[in-house]
C-alpha cells in the first residue's frame, strides 16, 4: 500500500525544520533540519537582526530532501504542505517577486520608536481596541522603518510578507498570506474585522501591499512546476495550512478551545492562551492575536505571554552556582532535599533583558532573602526554578483578568518541563492539569495541512494520535506551601519593581 505522507516545514531564525508525518497513522516518519549549526543572523548596527530569505529556501530544500531520502517518499507520496514560521518578521518583493532587502526578523529592535510613535498619535483606545495591542516593534512598524529609511527600495515594493508567506509563494509563486499572520504584523482590525486600514492609513501604506487573505485551513495555493521540478514534488501539491510559531505549537498540542492552553520554557518561555472573546490588556503586557482557528464569524484568540528569564536563568545557576559537572537531573535530585519556598530564599528571574509583563523595564534578577547560616547551593538551585515559575503565573493573572478561565496547560516534554520540581510548582501555584506530550512544530503544521486538505475533518482527529506522556495534577496536599511561597515571591517583586 502506498504510503500518504503530509509534510510540515517549520522555518525558524536557527534552521528550517522538514517533518514526514504518515496522515494515515498520524506518526511521523523521519525528521531533518539544517544548518546543523545555527543560521547566522546579521547584525549591521546595534539591535538590528537580519537574515537573507533566500537562506530559508535553501534550508527547506536540504531539510525536505534529507526526510525524503530518510523514508524513499516520492512526490506523489506528500499529500499536503503545511508551514510554520518565526513571527513578526518582514519580507519585501517586488513585482517580479524578487526580495529587495534582508528580511528584518521578530528580534530586530529598531521599529520601536515608530510603533510607540504611532501608539501615542493614533491614542491608545484606538489602537489597542482595533489591534489588542500597541503597534510595538511588530511587522507594520518595521515596514514604516523602512519607508523613512529606504525610501528608494519602498517605493519598488509590491507585497510585504511574513517569513511563512515567503515560503510559500516560493513553493506556489503566488503572494498570500492569514488573518493570523496579518494580527501579529498589527495589521488586522479585530473590529472592523478588514486589514487595519487605519494603520495603513497613518504609515503611509497602500492597501495593493497587503497579500491576498485566505484561511489558515485551506487550499491556500499548489506547488508550481518550477518548485516541483527543484524539490522533487508533484505539481499541484496542495499548501494548505500555515501559521506563526506561537501559534502553530499551540495546534501541535491540540490547543483550540478557551480555557486551554500551551507553553514552553527554553531559554525565555511562553504561555501562549486561548481566549473566546475580544479582549485586551489595556498595559500590553501580553500579546493578542487571532488564533489558527480564529475566522470573521467565531472569536479565538491567541493570549502570548513570554517571559525572557526562564531556562536561560536554570542554565545560568549550574553553571555559575551548582558544582562544576553536574547534570540538570543532578540538580533536580539537589532541590529535593530543600522545601518548598526554599526556606525563604526568592529569586526574581528578570535578568535577560526588559520584560513585557513588567510593561518593558529591565529589573534585572534579584536573590532574597539569603541568610548565610542556612542556605546553601540546593537552596539556590530550588529558588530559582520556582522563581521562574512565580514569573509564569504572574503573567497568567493578566490572562485571567482579560477572562481566560486557566484549566489545562499542554506543553512539549522538554527543557524546564523535565523537571518534576517545575512542574509540581506550577501545577499547584497555577491549579491547572498539566498535560506533556511528544511533538513538535513541523509535526503539528504537518497536521495542519491534513486539516486544511480535507484528509482530517477537525482538530481532534488530526490529534488522535496524540500521546500524553504524563498527566500532573496540583498537589492539594502542600497547596497551601506553594500559595504561601509565590505570595512571597510577589511582595518581593513589588519592592524590585517600586525602586
């Protein structure tokens, strides 16, 4: 029997990710990225970040290849393309489709001063009950950089793209993009629920330069006979799925619904919610966007909260603190031995930049209550663990004040979601079930695309091969212990904060 493979590509600022899934079984069949070593990303001044788009193409080339030779799928055999991508960057192309600068990518900073500008002119009522957000350092700002800056090459534009568009006109040669995608550049208005022709208005911008809209699930274009013939596709392959990052590990982790929820904690950490109503926090301290399911007539929409001192913090103590040669585990093993709240000791984890939940300032990270006599490196290692869990949930109250009824967190088995201690903490101090689960961003566009195609008739059958790993509930039994700690942790917030 021939086998019926979707493919899901996950182009990101470190590498392009290309995962075979089998749409019968649900179970992906190989996986590859490249480079093997991270993308470079160029810096030509202070807080700039810029990558060549062309790179992302020859990276999905490479990676696609590798998967194909892995499993001997043929063309015929991919059913369906889905792609998730790195948000907030901005692709600029001509008529003849050719890119007239690097794409300036979600970590490039120099936008700020217009978002802020077009946030103080237009008011923030306007702004914030029409976008859910302050125009920010996202894609609308970058492309205004852009226009004051290089007003020769803006004036040659003919589309402004987001990364995953990119790729796929590159695959279809046709220019389109997602009211998702389109929310996270500040270009939908959620009221009038059209492209915020206000915005474009105020930057200057003709309406010609927004791409065609077309549903995140859906026959969004085919594979062209020049991609084809480069890739070792069939003609006519449909792409039928694609969305931002955030977003697309949410769908990976079967995500849909109000009151769900999924996150990471890498480096920095995400807490990215469902909400089923318009709503927005009046200080941007989180982040809304359309969800993949969000369309004109059903309201779902993405809550993103991310916090820049997360894992980076955990891989800062065993290096700096914990003693030289030891594991995570180790650590874990370490911070069994010291209870919870470690005995007084607090560790606020902002010291990875300004944080958004703290309305940008740059606390830095802060040790509390350290008496010599007592506490020692477990004490430590603990503190800093529920410290970066107290940031969660800190910022998952905003969420909660804009209406988000917190039940389940659904996260990928991985970085700080392998330490029991993490998860133990957040469960009890957040009171929601804790799911993990195997999976990852190109398997989950990869199930997009059976969405999008018509081989899955909905999120839970797409999903139904989706295994728990394990389940964690809130430990009642020291609830009162975990509350007593982050109610510590908070009054010690407040006096970093206040200074």
């Amino acid at each position: 029997m021939t086998k019926r493979y979707l493919l899901g590509l996950d182009v990101g600022s470190s590498s392009v990710k290309a995962s075979l899934v089998d749409a019968d079984t649900g179970v992906c069949a190989a996986s590859a990225f490249f480079p093997e070593k991270e993308a470079p990303i160029m810096a030509v001044k202070a807080g700039w970040a810029e990558q060549d788009p062309e790179s992302w193409w020859e990276y999905t080339k490479l990676s696609l290849r590798k998967v194909m030779n892995d499993t001997g799928a043929k063309g015929e055999d991919i059913k369906a393309i889905g792609i998730s991508y790195q948000m907030h960057g901005l692709v600029c192309i001509d008529k003849l489709q050719q890119v007239l600068r690097p794409a300036i990518i979600w970590c490039d900073s120099r936008a700020v001063p217009y978002g802020e500008k077009a946030f103080k002119d237009l008011g923030s009522e306007q702004c914030l009950s029409h976008l859910l957000n302050s125009p920010g350092n996202f894609t609308a700002a970058k492309l205004a950089w852009v226009k004051e800056n290089e007003p020769e090459l803006f004036d040659k534009i003919d589309k402004f793209m987001l990364p995953g568009d990119y790729i796929a006109m590159r695959l279809s040669g046709v220019t389109n993009t997602t009211i998702s995608g389109l929310s996270e550049g500040m270009l939908w208005d959620f009221k009038q629920k059209q492209p915020a022709k206000f915005l474009l208005d105020y930057y200057g911008f003709d309406e010609g330069m927004v791409p065609d809209i077309v549903p995140t699930f859906s026959i969004q274009s085919e594979v062209c006979a020049q991609a084809a013939d480069k890739l070792g596709l069939k003609e006519g392959t449909p792409i039928s799925y694609r969305a931002g990052d955030q977003p697309n590990n949410a769908l990976s982790l079967n995500v849909f619904n109000p009151g769900e929820i999924a996150s990471t904690a890498g480096t920095s950490g995400v807490v990215y919610g469902v909400l089923g109503n318009i709503n927005y926090d009046p200080k941007s301290r989180v982040n809304t966007f359309a969800h993949v399911n969000y369309t004109k007539d059903l309201d779902r929409l993405g809550v993103l909260l991310c916090i820049n001192g997360t894992g980076i913090l955990n891989a800062w103590v065993r290096r700096t603190i914990a003693p030289e040669g030891i594991s995570y585990a180790d650590m874990n093993t370490l911070t069994d031995q010291v209870p919870i709240g470690s005995e007084g000791v607090s560790i606020i984890p902002f010291g990875n930049g300004a944080e958004r939940v703290l309305e940008n300032q740059e606390t830095g990270c802060s040790i509390h209550g350290v008496n010599f006599n007592k506490h020692g490196k477990a004490h430590l290692m603990r503190a800093a663990q529920e410290g970066i869990v107290f940031s969660f949930c800190y910022g998952m109250e905003i969420m909660q004040e804009m209406g988000m009824d917190l039940k389940t967190i659904k996260a990928g088995k991985a970085n700080m979601f392998l330490s029991p201690l993490f998860r133990n903490t957040l469960a009890s101090v957040s009171g929601a079930t804790i799911e993990l689960s195997e999976t990852d961003g190109s398997v989950g566009a990869a199930k997009g695309a059976g969405i999008g195609c018509g081989i899955y008739k909905d999120n839970n059958e797409a999903f139904a091969s989706l295994k728990k790993l394990a389940v964690i509930e809130p430990d009642q039994e020291h609830l009162q212990q975990y509350l007593d700690a982050y109610a510590q942790w908070k009054e010690r917030l407040a006096t970093v904060v206040a200074k």
